[in-house]
C-alpha cells in the first residue's frame, strides 16, 4: 500500500496543506511529519490505510481511515470522524458529527461530538466525553471527568466516571465503578470482579 508522507514543505503559512495529492480519497496510508503544530485540510482526508500525524489534524470535511487514525496532538472534523481500526490523540478529539470507531476510541484531553460516539473497544479520556447523540462502546468507558450524552449511554463493561454522568436516557453497563448518575436510569447488568 502506498503512503503518502506529508511533511513542513507541504504547508502553507496558515498551516493548510497545499500539497499536489488528493487527499479527499487516498488509496493507501496518511502520514504527517509537519511538527507538533497543526496540519489543516481545507477538504474531508480519507484514507484506504491508517492516518497518523505528529501534531494535530483539522479538517474542513470528515476525517475517514480504514485503517486507524493517530495524532501526536488534537484530531479535529468539521464532519464525522470514522475509523475501521482505534481512533488515538494525545490531545482532544472532536467532531460536529459522529465518531465512530471499529477499535477503540482514547484521548489524553476531551472527547466531543456534535452526533454519536460509537466504539468498538473501549473509550478513554483524560478530561470529560460529551455527546450531543448516544454513547456505545462495546469496553468500559473511561473519563477523567463527566460523561454526558443527549441520548442513552451503553457500555459491555465498567463505567467510571471522574465526575457525574449525565443521559437523557438509560445508563447501561456492568457497573458503575465511580461517579454518579445526575441525569437518566442506571441500570447495571452485574460485573463480576469490578476493577
């Protein structure tokens, strides 16, 4: 599979790429080497492969990976952000959309997302997670501060929360480890060895 290797000569003062390749629809892996600064897209990036940056990445559209999708720094999308594999920043990650992930989904800051948030692992954050839809993650579901969904929030595993958890519906998981259901119905499914 081809990569693409995106570097500080394919940017432009404003921190925009201005590179001559599509990457509105790659077919082959994203790889961004420009600093631990910002690497702006003024169109969606997709990728057949994974995505994977040293600093942040922001895009005018959705941020799209078959592959995962990793940043040194904060994953921004003014549309959804998807990924067939985990979905990993070491700063925030948010989306006007949905985020959706076919792995799991962790970040050392927020998790933000105007739609759903959908894991296929675990979700981990080392601040708050907010939805403006429902949360699902088929692990625990891990934050360092509040969690709060416009809709239901469904864990296959714990709930620990560094702060209350808020739902405009159901709170379903094996067991709430820590925090405290402001808003919504907990109901716990038995946990067996809590953590």
């Amino acid at each position: 599979m081809n990569t693409l290797k995106i570097t500080i000569e394919n940017i432009d003062a404003d921190g925009y790429y201005d590179g001559s390749v599509d990457v509105a629809n790659f077919n082959g892996n994203i790889r961004i080497d420009a600093g631990a600064g910002w690497c702006r897209f003024k169109s969606s990036v997709k990728a057949a492969g994974y995505i994977k940056s040293v600093g942040s990445i922001y895009a005018a559209g959705y941020i799209y990976s078959h592959g995962y999708i990793k940043s040194g720094g904060n994953i921004v999308s003014h549309d959804f952000i998807k990924s067939g594999g985990p979905i990993f920043s070491g700063g925030d990650i948010f989306s006007r959309g949905y985020i959706a992930s076919g792995g799991y989904i962790a970040s050392g800051g927020y998790i933000k997302s105007g739609g759903n948030i959908n894991s296929g692992g675990h979700i981990d954050s080392g601040c708050y997670i907010d939805s403006g839809g429902y949360i699902k993650s088929r692990g625990d579901i891990d934050s360092s501060g509040i969690i709060a969904s416009g809709d239901y929030i469904v864990s296959g595993g714990f709930i620990k929360s560094g702060g209350y958890v808020n739902s405009a519906g159901l709170v379903t998981c094996k067991k709430l480890t820590s925090g405290k259901v402001a808003s919504g119905e907990l109901v716990e499914t038995g946990a067996g060895n809590t953590k």
